[in-house]
C-alpha cells in the first residue's frame, strides 16, 4: 500500500501545476454544489426576491409581476369534481388542506401551471410544494420529475392516467410527486390570509360606490378585456389603489370620500372579468378594491418637534408587547419622530432617528420605555400604556431576545432550558409591570395590543389626541395602508406545539385576572376577552 501512494507522492512533485490545479477543480466542484442546494434548497418561503429571477428564467421569462395571488376571484370560480387518486393522495386530499386533481401532461414548452415554480432535488416533498405555493396564494400546486414544484390559477393541460404519476418524492419517498413530463396536482384550500393577495397586490374587499366617484377616485379609464391585473397593473404606475368596477378601473388613495371602512358582503361584486373568467371585477356600483404596491407618501414626513416638549409623554410597554410597532404607527400618523429611554443601533439604522436623542431632550413626541418602578414611572408627565395578552407578548419576546426585532428563537431554544426559566422569570414581570403604571403613573392612557391590531384607525386616533395634537384623517388613512412597516415578523415559522406547560398556563392565568382586576378597579375596561382563561 506505501508504495502506490509513494509513486503518486513523486507524481505530483514532478508535476506541481497537476496537483494544484486538481485541488481547484475538487473545490469548484465542491462550491458548486453547496450553492446550487443553497438555492434551491429549504430556504425558498424567505428568499423570494432572489427565487424570482431564477424562476423567471424557467418559465419562459416572465418576472415576478407575473406572479398573482388570489382574491374575490376564488368565488367566482366553480369547484372541481372531487375526484379520487391514487392510494397515496388521498392522505392529502382527506386533510382538508388540499385536494388530488389527478395527473396532467406538462412540457417546457406550454406549462400545465404557469405561476412560479422552485426545485429541490433532495428533500421535495407533496406538503412543502403545497404550503410554497398556498403561501403565495395560489390555487394549485403540482408536483414534477419528483423534486420540481409549480404552482398556477388554473390548470392549462389535459389530465392523463394517474399511473404516469409514479415517481417518488425525493424527500418522502412514501409520496408520490409527478413523473417525467407529467404534473400532479392539487387544488389547495387557501387560509384566509392567502387568498387576500394577487401577487403584489394586496385584496382590500368590496365597496360600495362612493357618492362623487369622480374626486374620490380621480383617475380611471376602461379596459378592454379587464382583468385584475390589467387593473393592478395600469394603477401601479400612479397611486396605491387599483378599483375594479366592471370594465373600468379606477386609480387613488384612502379618503374620507372612499375610507375602505364600510366592507360590502363580497357576492356584491361577484361579476366576472371580461377579459378573465376566473376573476371578479364588480360593477359599476360595488368596487372590488386592491391595494398596489405605490407607496402613500401622505405620511412619510418626519421631523423632530420645533420647540421643546413641555412634557414627557412615555409610550410604556412590557417587552414584546408592540412597542416598536406602535412607535411605527405614532410617527407615521403624527410626523414626529419617538424617543427611547434606551438606545437600539438597529432601529435607528431602520428610520427612528429619536433612538439616539437623550430621551430628556424634548424633540421627541413620546418616549419609549420598558421600565417599571415608581421612580421610572414618576419621572414621566403622562403615559399611553400598551398592554399585550401575556401568552403572545412573551413569545415575542423571547423570539426578540434570541432572534431579534423580526427574527426567531431557534428550535433548541424552545426546547431547552432558556424557554422555561424566561417564563418563570419574565410573566410576573408582564403584570407587576401594568399594576405599576396603573399604580405611579400620573395620567395613563391605556391601549390594548389586540384592540390598535383590530381597529387601528380609532385606536390610534385616541392616541394622537392623547398626545395633544389635531388629528388628520388623511394622514390616519395612509397610515392604515402601510401599518406593518419592517417590524412585523414573517408568521411563516411557526411552533407546531404549545410552548406553554399545565403549571405555566395556571400561573400566568392568574396573573390575567389580577391585571383585569386592577384595570376596573380604576374604571377602565377590563382585558379583551381572549386573554381570559376559558
């Protein structure tokens, strides 16, 4: 055995240039097959907006405008026949997620489903092809080669036998995804949030007719063969709403005229589109209404204040409560910028440029601050107190502390001994935290999480006025289209389990009820319903 590998050992001394240019090719190998499972590979939900030119490229060149989701046209479109598949579908289709359609012939040249499509040729499975595209609001998954996703509105092929759907998954090989040429597919169940979107366009519902359509509204046109995204598309170059009234469509923004907050029941404008069948696009009395992505610059405007604030307005919260969410929304809706009692580098570079101020410098509307302690609380003139079901705010909270603003705690967090003792240690704190605002706090305006989530516009209203300043409509509506802001976390990695122990939930639970107790005592409403144990 020593001497062949001698002799190779006197090779490559002869031979330098070989030797190091094989030790290349072994890395540029190695290189690129790390990146190729990098991009195909688990990440796809996270990284759409690299996915999207290689998906383009895939599918004939279409970019990611061409990329729809799903809105009122979900009712206008008749159900499928329920057919049975195979034996390993109906584990799928009986779930209640999604139904086996059958298998259909699909080719490069004309796609049975023409949304966009991802690969993974090692861990592809039926469930992750439906969840991708069911995230991204579409009607039907289908499955390919075993390892190659598509997902569509509407299926553009002839279905064959089930028999040429043979292959196995290559990451469940109990599961079958397509063959070669041949797509199966599913019709999937949309959740609720899925189906309010149409690609970039975010489905708002249906309206009635405003009275002066013509200032509330003022830019339309008709479109020959009117589809939603010809809508979308024409509205996307001028303002952030794409109105769908049988074939005209009209462009603006939220008024008081057209406030988008008398919903109509959505058979109203079940009309279908001419140029669509699958689509709806009311009438000329009940709009169908999505909202693009033009950026309202109504609200954008932000400053410090002009003069010196005469009072110290804190925003307080327990960690994880919204704070950094409602310092969002308070901005936006006052054009003044918000303190901090601390300093976070990371928010600054996000666009609240008060997080380097003293929070004492008086520039800044409101202060925000975790602090409790009759010391902290006293050294403030009035407060807007935010309050968070304590099952939600300590989640996260604990996703921010080993994740950051937007991010998550990992598994092993969860799993370990971190998660526990953060409980143990953090709950008392989320209802000694309330009772001492409650308790010190010279004039407190209380805002509960669940309440600013549910009704935004009134909720933070009172809150303006609270500041003492006069309240602008206009700005308030504006606000409503862009409330998420870059502080809201994805909701697509989510615990498959109840973090929460019998002995943690009835501890916590008490907690509720002395904190519900409190807050009556001083003539205010209770907690909202859902944080009461049931």
């Amino acid at each position: 055995m020593a001497k062949p590998l001698l002799k190779i050992q006197r090779y490559f001394r002869r031979k330098p240039v070989r030797f190091f240019s094989l030790i290349l090719l072994y890395l540029t190998a190695g290189s690129l097959v790390f990146l190729h499972s990098g991009i195909i590979g688990d990440n796809f939900p996270g990284t759409r907006g690299s996915r999207d030119s290689v998906v383009a490229s895939e599918l004939g060149g279409r970019t990611s405008s061409d990329i729809r989701g799903l809105g009122i046209m979900s009712r206008v479109t008749r159900r499928p026949a329920r057919r049975f598949g195979p034996r390993w579908a109906r584990k799928n289709m009986e779930d209640g997620r999604a139904k086996y359609i059958g298998c259909y012939i699909d080719n490069t040249q004309k796609r049975a489903l023409r949304g966009v499509s991802f690969f993974d040729y090692k861990k592809m499975t039926v469930f992750r092809c439906q969840d991708n595209c069911a995230e991204r609001g579409y009607m039907y998954a289908g499955l390919e080669f075993g390892a190659e996703c598509y997902c569509g509105h509407k299926i553009q092929a002839s279905n064959v036998s089930d028999s040429e759907c043979s292959m196995q998954c290559k990451g469940e090989k109990s599961n079958v995804c397509g063959g070669a040429n041949r797509l199966s597919i599913y019709r999937l169940e949309l959740s609720q949030e899925s189906a309010r979107r149409y690609g970039s366009a975010i489905f708002k519902g249906c309206f009635r007719r405003p009275e002066n359509v013509t200032v509330a509204l003022p830019f339309s046109a008709v479109i020959q063969n009117m589809s939603v995204d010809k809508c979308v598309d024409m509205c996307t170059e001028r303002k952030s709403l794409a109105v769908l009234a049988g074939d005209r469509c009209y462009c603006g923004f939220p008024t008081p005229l057209f406030s988008l907050h008398d919903l109509e029941d959505e058979d109203m404008c079940l009309h279908r589109c001419p140029g669509e069948e699958f689509e709806s696009c009311g009438n000329d009395q009940f709009f169908v209404v999505y909202q693009t992505q033009v950026q309202d610059n109504r609200c954008m405007d932000r400053h410090f204040l002009p003069s010196r604030a005469k009072q110290q307005i804190a925003l307080a919260s327990f960690p994880g409560a919204g704070n950094t969410w409602a310092r969002h929304l308070i901005e936006l809706a006052t054009g003044f910028y918000t303190g901090s009692y601390y300093f976070d580098g990371s928010l600054y570079n996000k666009g609240f440029k008060g997080e380097r101020d003293h929070w004492r410098s008086g520039r800044t509307i409101c202060i925000k601050t975790h602090e409790s302690g009759k010391k902290e609380i006293e050294a403030f003139d009035s407060s807007i107190l935010m309050i968070r079901n304590p099952y939600k705010a300590l989640m996260a909270e604990f996703n921010r502390k080993y994740g950051g603003h937007i991010g998550f705690a990992s598994q092993a967090h969860w799993k370990g001994k971190e998660w526990p003792e953060f409980v143990k240690n953090y709950a008392p704190w989320w209802a000694s935290h309330t009772l001492d605002w409650l308790t010190y706090g010279k004039k407190v305006h209380v805002v509960h999480f669940e309440d600013l989530k549910r009704d935004l516009f009134s909720q933070l209203k009172g809150m303006v006025r609270f500041l003492g300043l006069n309240v602008s409509e206009d700005r308030l509506l504006c606000v409503e289209g862009q409330k998420d802001g870059n502080f809201k976390r994805s909701g697509l990695r989510k615990l498959e389990y109840d973090p929460y122990t019998t002995e943690m939930r009835t501890a916590i639970d008490k907690l509720i009820r002395t904190v519900d107790a409190a807050l009556k005592k001083r003539n205010m409403s209770g907690v909202p319903a859902e944080y009461m144990p049931r």
